[in-house]
C-alpha cells in the first residue's frame, strides 16, 4: 500500500484539498503533476503552483508545476504532454478543481454559471478524456473525482440549482466512466461528511466561524491515499472521507477537526 513512484495528475493541487492529497502522497514518494491556475501569489487566496511544488518535494515527492486553466483543451493537453515527458507516463487523475456559487437562478450571473460548468462538469470530463490514453499504460489506473454522491433530493437543488447541476455533472462522470471503463480504470468520487477548511469556506461561505466547524483538507488526503492504494477493480463508488477512514481502522477522527471537540457543520449533498 503505498504511491512510491507513481505519477498523480492533480487539478487545482496549488491549495487546500487538491494540495493535501499532493503532499499525502508525496510522503510515499510520488510524482505529483501540480495542475493549477495560481502562479503569482493572490491577496486572499495561499499559495501558488511553485510554493506547492516547494512543500511537495520537501515531503519526499517529485513535483511538476503546470500553469493550467481547465477550461483549455490545448492547455490540459500541453501539460499532459509535459507529464508524460517528465515522469515516463500518467497512473492516477485527481479531478479536484472546481467553482462555486450558491446563489439562486435569478442572482447567478450566466458568467458564474458558465465558470462552474466549464470548469466543474467539462473541467473533468475533458482532463479525463485527455488522460485515459496514458492510464490504460498504467498497472495503476485511477481516477478520482471531489464530488458528492448524486441526490435527487429537491432540497439539493432549489437554493443553488446551477451549482448543484455543476458539481453533479462531475459525479455524472463516475457514474458514466466507472461503466465504460471497467476493468481498465478506476473510477471512483470522494467527498466529505463535514465543511472542510478550505479558502473558499473561508471567503465564500463563513469566514472564521465556518472555519471553527470544519475539519481539515487532510482528512480528505487521507481518505483519497486510501481509494488510490486500492486494486483498480475497486471503481464505481461515491465515498465519504470520514466513512473510508473507518473502514481502514482509524477511530481518531477529532484529530482533523480545527478545533476539535467542536460541532462540526455537515457538508452539502448528504
């Protein structure tokens, strides 16, 4: 059990959970393929693909910075390429970038409304489009998707029906590509029990007192480590962080929490 030498692919890994599985897996040894926007530092938002790479190879890893706008095929592409040439092939997608705006009809803009699709639903349909002829040469295949399992509950949808269109688009894809690439690829979707701390909870949906009632991206790296140790045989599924971490025999949960002992808030779609 263990990613020593394999190569991870990882969409918006420059921050927050997307950089937390980076780092989990650099501590075996992997290649992580930083595949993010942020190259300049951001007044409100921490880090950059090179500080991420810093912390990555610090942590034992071999990390490749990529300037990367998943709404750009030839941009997705390029850096696939630049992959591929740097660490000899591609075992592991991470599909974790990703936009949100909870806001109803009316107050979403069709700009919002477009960013979240692109980058959400098309974001990860087109960078696993882009890699499956790489994860077919892999012993390994994974792909992993930061999305909720699919609820058709009403209430999921009236308060921010374009985001939940959006975010559902991408557990769509693990529906879709667990069936048509079974057997070849692993194909599975993660998502967390409780509100991670993360910038955008901090930014977009409560700053400090929402943060007080998260748990930390780590939970969620840990987690993931987990599904992709796993024989790719195991494909299909809509895991919850704190439900795998169980399964494998961890009873410290509080250990993720920012302020452990605290009321947690529960997340969305569960």
């Amino acid at each position: 059990m263990t990613l020593k030498d394999k190569t991870l692919f990882i969409t918006g890994a420059s921050r927050g959970i997307g950089k937390a599985i980076a780092l989990r897996a650099a501590r075996d040894g992997a290649n992580v393929v930083i595949a993010a926007k942020t190259a300049e530092p951001h007044p409100r938002l921490p880090g950059t693909i090179y500080t991420a790479a810093a912390e990555i190879e610090a942590a034992g890893g071999r990390a490749l910075p990529c300037i990367v706008d998943v709404r750009e095929e030839h941009i997705v592409q390029a850096a696939i390429d630049k992959a591929v040439e740097t660490f000899g092939g591609i075992d592991i997608l991470v599909n974790n970038a990703s936009a949100i705006s909870l806001t109803g009809t009316e107050q979403t803009t069709m700009k919002r409304y477009d960013l979240m699709h692109h980058v959400n639903t098309r974001g990860t349909f087109l960078c696993t489009k882009l890699c499956i002829p790489h994860l077919l040469k892999s012993d390994h295949a994974h792909v992993l998707n930061l999305s909720p399992p699919l609820n058709m509950d009403p209430r999921w949808f009236g308060g921010h029906v374009a985001y939940t269109m959006a975010k559902y688009g991408m557990s769509m894809c693990v529906l879709g590509h667990a069936e048509e690439l079974k057997g070849k690829i692993a194909v599975n979707a993660l998502w967390p029990r409780t509100a991670i701390a993360t910038a955008a909870v901090k930014n977009l949906l409560g700053g400090d007192a929402m943060m007080a009632m998260s748990r930390k991206p780590e939970i969620m790296a840990d987690a993931a480590w987990h599904i992709l140790t796993r024989d790719r045989s195991c494909s299909g599924n809509f895991f919850i962080d704190d439900a795998v971490l169980t399964e494998a025999g961890v009873t410290d949960l509080d250990q993720y929490a920012v302020t452990p002992g605290s009321e947690l808030m529960p997340d969305f779609f569960l």
